[in-house]
C-alpha cells in the first residue's frame, strides 16, 4: 500500500494553488485515496510543507473537460476545508470515467454540485446586495464610491468582472474581510488582505429610504417571501431594512382603517 | 406650498406601486466596457436589489413621471376624480434620480410610467425624452422599462423602443366588458391594436435586410403587460384564455397577475374586499405551467366545476390527482414530457433526472441527491426499489395533500 502523499495548502488558496498540485499529482499517478489535503494554520511551523511529490511516471497527456474545469473553478471557490480533497476526486474520477460530470446521482458530483450552487448563489447575492455610499473627495473630478460587502466565500475574482462591466464612469471600492475589488481610472484590482470597514454618510441614502418606504403596498404582506429572498444576515448591512418593522405597524394601522 | 423632492418622490413611487412587474430581464447583455465610458450593465436574468415586506423585489425604480391624469378608470388610484395627492417630476428629475440610484447600486434601471396629462402623445413623448436623455447623454445602458400610452403616434413608439428594453401596454381587465364598464376611456381593441403594432415591429428588427442592413433596434426585452383579478367577475378560465391569447396572438414576453389591492379613497364601483393574494399565486402558477411545462391553459381548468383553479393546492397537483391514470410512472422510463407532468419536479429537475438516467438506473436516493422531494413526488412515481399502493383507487386523495386546516385571523 502506498503511503497517503500529504499536501499543505493556506485557507484561502486560489484555484491556481491546488492546479498546480493536483496536475502533478496526476502526472505522478496518485489516486485521490493516497492524497490528504492539509489546511495551514497559524500553528503550523514554516516546515509545514507538502511532501515531495512522487517521481513523474511518463503518461500520455490527457485534457479535462471545459464543464469539469468550470465546476472545479466554482468548488475551490469554497470556504469549507474539503474541497481541495473533493475537487482532486472529482478530478481524477472524471479523468478514469467518461460522463461523469453529468451523473447528478453520484455522490461526489452531487457533493460538487452542491458547492457550485452556494458559490452561484453568494455571486449572486453580492451582485444585489452591495451598496455604494459616495465619498466626497475634493478637487477630484472622477466620482469616488465605497462599499462594505461580507461574502460567505473567496468569491471576488469571479464578481469583480460584473461591477467592472457596469461601473466605468466613477471609482469604486469593494471592501471585504476576504479581500477588496477596486477600480481606480481604468484598472480593474483584486486583492486577498481582510479589509476593515469604512463608515461614510452618503445624504441621497435619504431618497432611496423615501422609495423604499412608498413603492411598499401595505395591503399585501408576505414577510416569508421577504425573509427568503433577502436573508437576515444581509440586513446588518442593509440600512433600509431597519425601516421593516416601522412599514409594518402603519401597514396594520391602514388596515384597521 | 412646492414640495421637496423627497416629498415628490413618495408620491410618485407612492402611486407606481400597483403595477406589478419590477423584471429587468429578457434584453441583450451589454456592458460599459465597450464604446467608451458609460454606466450600466444587463444582465440576462435580471438582479433584485431589495425586498419589502410585501414579498415583491426592488429591481427597477418604479415611478410615475406625473399621477395627474385626465383618465377615469374606477380601479386606479390616480383616475381624475381620486382625492390623493398630485405632483410631478421633470425629465431631468428623473435622469438625475435614476443615475444617482444606479451609481449606489439599488437598481438595475428605470421603469417608467405616467398619467395621461395634456394628451396621449405629449405624454408618451415626455417619457421618450427621459429615456433618450438617459441613453444618449448620460451612455446609461442599465435597464429600462417604458410604459407605452397605447394611441400615442407610431413615431413615438418606433422611438420608445429604440431606447427601451421592454415596452408594456395593460390590458387591465381580462375581458372587454370589464374594461369598458370601469375605463370609459380606453378600449380594448385600442390597446390590442398597438400590442400588435409592438410586435410588428420586434419582428421587423429581428429581420436583416436582403442588402445586409441592421433595422433598428426596437426594445429587445419584449413586450409584457398586466391584468387585474377579482375587481371583476371574471373566472380563472376567463383570465387564462385571455393569457393564452395575449402569449400566442402577440408573444408578450410576460403577462401580469395583479391581485386587486383596495386603493385609498376608492371608486364605488368596486369592490370592498382583501386582495386575493392566493388567487393571485395559484394564477401565476398556471401561467409557470403554460411557459415552462408545456401545459396549456385549457387543460388546467376544464375539470375545474367553477371555471377556477382550485386555491387548496397547486394546479399541477390538482391536475395530477384529476388525471390519475396515467400514474404512477416510471422514472426510468417516461418520456421527458411526462416527466414535466409530475407532482413535485421542475424543469431544472427533469434535465438531472433526463442526464442521470443516461448514466445508471435511478433509485429513490437518487432522487435525493437531485434535490427532489421524495415527499411530494412518492405517490406518483416507481423505481425499483419503490411502488405506491395502488394511487387510482384511493378515494381520500384529496385529503391526503389538502394542507391542515387553520383558524382564520380576526382581522
């Protein structure tokens, strides 16, 4: 029996990261039974590093699939510790079984699946949820504009396209505790440093409370509709929804009536 | 006294909020990135930036550019003879507001309505202007949604659609009668006489030339419009033909549901009721079935006693439990429409299912794994490790999946 290969990554490693390792892994020959993927943590000493990697054995070079890169790009998007030895699985079952990635009963890919849509659903809600507050700087001309965000995963290389699609005229940053997206004149950064959060008092916020509060119709409430929609924990960083229970005793009070 | 623009705004958005529809899907994708600076993006299934307690999204900023109206339509909250209160933005108002909430990311565009004020065309061409602004002078590609006044000048509209995305006209009431007993003013060959000018013209945008010129552009999100239920007498089935027509006859992109809400300082003509919100949901899901699942509307209510769709349970259910014979079936097996037909499997479902199958023989765990509610789905399928007790000669059907009774609320 072989000896399980150890490999050492940080938390917050990249798709790059684990490409590197899993491709020589491949080329090498280890099946994902043999591999354990280690997270490095703040105890760990700088020695803590992966094991040499097995000699090469020369095999006839092989492609993945596009659908396969794409779902592992999406899993090692996660924060949970197992998608590193999960996306290998995935990886090296796909390589050894045609088809595969298609089979949604098998517990791997419905695993992988499973992780893909969490990351679709964190895009998409960091998509809708993220707020600008404008930040006067003066004798500038270009508008500037930050935002605080938290994502649930390291999700900010595949979101960063859409806010630098939309906003070209203004200067933007995104701060969040996985790391910043920030355009500045015509460049697009990403960055992986926890970020602290900026408090800015931005006055059209008061508008767009006033279009909150009138385009609601108190003769329809659906507060279960609301809350699976747009979850309790976006609301800490959503300030119209402090205005929830207020539109809700006036509702009751026009309903009276 | 003139009011502040906070003051203007709640009117306004105050008095946008009875049409339903807040989409800001279905257009062309397009960025900022290409042809210079701009701001503004589209997405191909839309964004909701916000909730209300209401259960309704925050997509679009949704307003009117005035609520005064010459109109007397007994359902709407602006008719001329309503008490509330007037008031009414300028072009540039609305170019400023729609910027500024775009910049913040609280919307994805504008949806842009308004009381007919003056004349149909002097409107529809104040709401072109807000949205050729937008378009031309600020390089705004966010979405945008233009309410269409239906005799407004062809001119105006082949304009519209070249800035909007979506243009919407109502048909308000399912029927003819009903609108021509509440809406005096409009009429129904009217408005369907420009559905069909709209989609004349989407058709002939979608055509190249035989010299290989492009037409222009007409509003590549299509056409939606809206009808109200429960002001009128109008039965589900009414309200489903109507939708069958309107989806056929002019390839409306969405219709609207619109349960009646009682509008502050109502008409006498209407109606004292609580807007029938389940009606409301059970006719959406009809309409879901139509679109997505191959349904037709007549086959949802023909076995309906009342011309309505029964409010107990969903209308695939009740569809289901009236076609028992051709239950339970057999997951391995059935064709893909079948397979649409099954209590409990959406579209998204029946493609795991349709791929898994090429792949192994499916069990009930399978079925877990395609997150599928074994549940819902149990008393009208067979695998082989599974087989309801014989489904058809259950007479207490019904009861099994009528949802548990619960006291009514006082208010």
């Amino acid at each position: 029996m072989m000896l399980p290969h150890a490999i050492t990554l940080p938390a917050d490693a990249s798709f790059g990261m684990w490409r590197d390792h899993a491709r020589a892994l491949l080329q090498s020959n280890s099946p994902p039974e043999c591999v354990e993927w280690r997270i490095r943590s703040a105890q760990d000493d700088l020695f803590a590093e992966s094991d040499p990697l097995p000699e090469a054995t020369p095999t006839s070079h092989k492609t993945v699939q596009r659908g396969c890169v794409r779902l592992l790009q999406r899993i090692l998007c996660h924060t949970s510790p197992d998608r590193f030895a999960l996306a290998y699985r995935v990886l090296w079952r796909t390589m050894h079984q045609a088809g595969l990635i298609r089979a949604a009963t098998d517990p791997d890919i419905a695993a992988a699946n499973h992780m893909a849509h969490q990351i679709r659903r964190d895009v998409h809600d960091m998509k809708s949820y993220v707020r600008f507050r404008e930040k006067k700087i003066p004798d500038r001309n270009e508008r500037h504009f930050v935002s605080w965000f938290e994502p649930d995963h390291h999700i900010l290389e595949i979101v960063a396209p859409f806010f630098a699609g939309r906003f070209t005229d203004m200067n933007w940053l995104i701060l969040t505790p996985k790391g910043s997206i920030a355009r500045n004149g015509t460049d697009c950064i990403i960055t992986r440093e926890p970020c602290a959060r900026e408090t800015i008092e931005d006055e059209t916020e008061q508008l767009w409370y006033t279009y909150y509060r009138s385009i609601f119709n108190p003769a329809r409430i659906k507060l279960k509709t609301m809350r699976s929609q747009m979850p309790r924990k976006f609301w800490k960083n959503l300030p119209e929804t402090e205005l929830i229970p207020e539109m809700l005793v006036s509702a009751q009070r026009w309903k009276v009536q | 006294m003139k009011r502040t623009f906070s003051q203007r705004l709640a009117i306004l958005s105050d008095a946008a909020k009875y049409d339903a529809s807040c989409a800001s899907s279905g257009t062309e994708k397009r960025t900022s990135k290409s042809g210079g600076k701009g701001l503004g993006s589209t997405e191909s299934s839309g964004i909701c930036h916000a909730f209300t307690p209401d259960g309704r999204c925050v997509s679009l900023l949704k307003i009117l550019m005035t609520n005064f109206c010459i109109y007397d339509c007994a359902y709407c909250i602006n008719r001329i003879f309503s008490g509330v209160e007037r008031a009414r933005f300028s072009a540039e108002d609305i170019v400023w507001l729609t910027l500024e909430f775009y910049r913040r990311n609280y919307i994805e565009g504008l949806f842009l309505s308004s009381g007919i004020i003056r004349s149909s065309d002097y409107t529809m061409e104040e709401l072109v202007r807000v949205a050729r602004t937008l378009r031309l002078d600020h390089n705004f590609r966010g979405y945008i949604h233009l309410k269409t006044i239906p005799d407004a000048s062809p001119e105006l509209l082949a304009e519209a659609g070249l800035y909007a995305d979506r243009l919407s006209i109502n048909v308000e009431m399912p029927t003819e009668q009903g609108l021509a007993s509440y809406a005096p003013e409009k009429n129904a060959a009217g408005i369907r006489s420009a559905m069909g000018h709209i989609r004349y013209r989407m058709d002939a945008a979608r055509e190249k030339a035989p010299s290989g010129r492009r037409p222009p552009r007409f509003a590549p999100g299509g056409q939606s419009t809206q009808m109200i239920v429960g002001a009128d007498a109008a039965t589900d089935q009414d309200i489903l033909s109507s939708s069958a027509s309107l989806y056929t006859g002019y390839q409306l992109r969405r219709v609207y549901y619109s349960a009646f809400s009682p509008i502050p300082d109502a008409s006498v003509k209407l109606p004292l009721i609580r807007p029938p919100l389940l009606r409301e949901h059970r006719l959406y899901q009809a309409d879901w079935l139509f679109r997505f699942y191959g349904f037709n509307f007549q086959e949802l209510t023909e076995n309906r006693p009342d011309g309505m769709l029964d409010l107990e349970m969903d209308p695939k259910l009740s569809w289901a439990l009236d076609h028992r014979d051709i239950f339970p079936v057999d997951i391995n097996r059935a064709d893909r429409e079948t397979l649409f037909r099954i209590p409990g499997i959406g579209p998204r479902s029946v493609i795991a299912l349709l791929a898994a199958r090429k792949h192994r023989t499916i069990r009930l765990e399978d079925l877990e794994r395609l997150k599928i509610s074994i549940r819902k789905i149990r008393p009208f399928i067979t695998t082989p490790d599974w087989r309801p007790t014989r489904l058809a000669d259950r007479t207490d059907l019904r009861t099994l999946f009528k949802p548990a009774p619960a006291q009514l609320s006082l208010l």
